[in-house]
C-alpha cells in the first residue's frame, strides 16, 4: 500500500495508508477533492443553468396566467 498524500493540520505528511487506487486515507478524501483538475470536479455549466432558469420563469408565468 503506498502511504497518504494528504497532510495534517500540523503540515506533516500524514502517516496512513492510501485507500485502493486514491492517493489518500479516508481522513483525507476533501483533500484529494481540492487536488483535482476543476474538469474532474464537475464545473457548474452555466448555460444549462441560465436555460432551467428560463424554462421555470415561462412555467411560472404560464400558470400566473391561467389562475386568473
């Protein structure tokens, strides 16, 4: 097992075996979250975003006008 790349709150290495095929303990799995590229972390697709946004206004101003 290689041993975890995270750190401590000291700053020291920390001493725990990584976890399967991650290159970090249990303890430090936020750690390898903040490591990755912002590609692996999900960006927000903000177009996608602006249309939901859209499309709930036009439904909600739909049934504004059928209610009167």
């Amino acid at each position: 097992m290689a041993q975890c790349s995270g750190s401590t709150k000291k700053g020291d290495r920390c001493k725990r075996d990584a976890r399967g095929e991650s290159r970090f303990c249990a303890i430090h799995q936020d750690q390898e979250i903040r490591a990755r590229e912002p590609s692996e972390r999900g960006e927000w697709d903000h177009d996608a975003i602006i249309k939901a946004v859209i499309g709930f206004a036009i439904i909600g101003l739909f049934f504004m006008m059928r209610r009167r």
